[in-house]
C-alpha cells in the first residue's frame, strides 16, 4: 500500500485558517485567544455537535442503522461566531486548557448519551465516540476519572468509544498507550482517528491496544481508481485479520458507500449521513430512525 501523505488534522476548507496563521507569527495574539478560551470555558460559550457513524455491513447496513455518535466541541466566540476545533484546539494544547476542555466535554457528551441512551429501550445500546488528543490521554488519573463517570451516568463502558489520532501515541508515548490498555481493559473501547494506509501499517496497528480504525477521509475520496480501491481493500483485509471494527471517514457520496460495502468495510460517517448537529437536532433525528425502523414501509436512508 501507498503512504498517501501525512494525517490530516481535518479535511475542507477551515473558517478560522487567519486565526490559525495569526497565532503563529503572533504569541501575543495566541496568549489573548488562551484567556478568551479560558472565560470560554467558564462561560458557557464551548458547546457539543454530534455525527452519526452508521452500520453499512450485512442486512441491518442496509438501511444505515446509527451505530453511535460522535462528539466534536465547538466555539460559539462571541465575535467570531462558530470557531472549529481546528482553530482553536492546538491554542488550548500549548497549556492544561486542553485537558480542561476535555473533561468538559467527556462530562457534557456522556451526560448527553446516557439521556439518550435511557429516553428508549432501542437506544440503550447507542454508543459515544469522544476525541482526546495527547495531552488528554496523558493525564494523570484519567481511566479513573472516566470510570468514574461513566458510572455516575449509569453508562455500560463498553458504550464508550475513545478516539485518537497516531501523533497521540507517537514520541514519549508510554503513559498514553498505558491509558488506552486500561480504558480497554475496563472495557472501554478505543479508534485509531484518521488512520491511513501505509508500508507500515500492520505493525503500527499492532503496537496499540486497539478496537477500531477510521480510515482517513482522502482514502475514501480515492475511491473509484485501482489504487484508491485496491489501498482501502487492503486496509479492510488487514483490519479484519487483526479483528479490528473498520469505520470509513468523510462518506460524501453513494458510489463510495458502495464500493465501501463491496469492499467489506462495516461502518460509514460523512456528510452523505448528514454534517454534525447539536444535540437537539441529533435527540430529533434518533427519534426519527426509530419511528423509520418501527414503520417498515418507509425507503431506507442512503445507499
Ligand atoms: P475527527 O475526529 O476526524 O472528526 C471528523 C471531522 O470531519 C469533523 O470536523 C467533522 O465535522 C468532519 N466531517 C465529517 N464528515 C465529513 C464529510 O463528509 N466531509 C467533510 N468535508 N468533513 C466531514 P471537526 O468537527 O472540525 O473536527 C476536526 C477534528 O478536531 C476532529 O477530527 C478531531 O480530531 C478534533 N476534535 C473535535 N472535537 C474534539 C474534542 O472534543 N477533543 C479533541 N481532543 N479533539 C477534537
Ligand atoms: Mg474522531
Ligand atoms: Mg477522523
């Protein structure tokens, strides 16, 4: 297989690249946008989107069952308007703010869930997928402080899938692929985010205590060439050998959900399900799927 480039960190174009680049060349500007990002915190402006990934695998992927749901923070800045992670995360990752909002949003997303989860009987088996980066997987006491968590929302650990990217695991990784064995261990599930083919895969998927994969979005959009096919069938063949989940990333259009069927990947997220909503729209679209489930005579979503 073909290394196609370096992980992306996202993918389309970002609203906040002037942000981005301003703080480079400007440490002072990065230390105002840290204080702004602390009185965030503390005043309410952080908040929750949500995406379904989907089962696209065997007869319950053919009408794109939610699987699970996965978290992603967002700026409402007061100025600014909606800042993405992208903008504002490796600000947060220069101090403890980023272990901050992470504990923010694991408390928000599992208090999210466990309402789903306990609102209908169909849904207690909805799982939710949080990102946590470097630093995050770092922090001390972490395994405890989600457990503990987990048990105070009445939420079965296994219904918690934690993300995170290769870089998280790379240098001086030890205390963070520690966590991840015990997150595992305590039956919590882990994903390597943005996961992409490469000469060396197998051996860096072997090296992490791992559940699943999600397969970077630029290979999803090289489908349709003998390359691009050939790439994502031999990531899917090696996953399943290793008995890891395949979760396809950035699904746009139904000619790449089926061919990922064909190629034998099990699950899809990706615009073609729909973008990211807040909670109130995505508590309105699990009960639309369940109404679409118990009705039998409505079409199947996509695909
Ligand atoms: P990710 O975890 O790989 O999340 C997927 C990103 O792709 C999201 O961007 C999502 O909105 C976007 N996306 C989903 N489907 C499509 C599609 O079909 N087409 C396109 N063009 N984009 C799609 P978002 O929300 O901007 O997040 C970017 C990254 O920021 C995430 O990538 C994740 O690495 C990080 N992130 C997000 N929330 C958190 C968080 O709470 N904690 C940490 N540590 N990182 C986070
Ligand atoms: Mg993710
Ligand atoms: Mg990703």
């Amino acid at each position: 297989m073909d290394r196609q480039g370096p992980p992306q960190r996202r993918f389309g174009p970002a609203a906040g690249d002037q942000l981005l680049g301003a703080v480079a060349g400007r440490s002072s500007f990065s230390t105002s946008l840290a204080a702004e990002l602390t009185e965030a915190l503390a005043g309410g402006q952080l908040a929750l989107e949500f995406q379904t990934e989907r089962r696209i695998a065997g007869a319950l992927g053919r009408s794109g069952t939610i699987r699970s749901v996965e978290a992603l923070v967002r700026w409402r800045h007061p100025s600014r308007g909606l800042v993405r992670p992208a903008d504002f995360l490796p600000i947060a990752e220069e101090s403890d703010l980023v272990e901050r909002i992470g504990m923010w949003v694991l408390g928000e997303a599992t208090a999210r869930a466990s309402v789903w989860q306990t609102s209908d009987p169909s849904l207690l088996g909805l799982s939710l997928s949080i990102n946590m980066s470097a630093a995050e997987l770092r922090r001390p006491h972490l395994v405890e402080h989600v457990l503990a968590l987990l048990g105070e929302k009445a939420m079965a650990a296994e219904s918690l899938t934690v993300e995170f990217q290769e870089d998280a695991v790379a240098a001086d990784s030890r205390t963070a692929i520690d966590a991840l064995r015990a997150l595992r261990e305590a039956q919590v599930r882990t994903s390597l985010d943005d996961c992409i083919a490469g000469p060396d895969l197998e051996q860096r998927l072997r090296r992490l205590p791992l559940d699943a994969i999600k397969i970077h979005p630029s290979m999803v959009a090289a489908l349709g060439t003998a390359p691009g096919d050939a790439s994502m069938r031999a990531m899917v063949v090696l996953a399943r050998g290793l008995g890891l989940t395949t979760v396809a990333e950035g699904v746009e259009t139904r000619e790449q959900l089926a061919r990922l069927r064909s190629l034998g990947c099990e699950f899809a997220q990706g615009y073609l399900y729909g973008k990211p909503l807040g909670a109130s729209g995505i508590s309105a679209l699990l009960r639309a799927e369940r109404r679409r489930r118990s009705d039998k005579s409505v079409t199947p979503s996509p695909g």
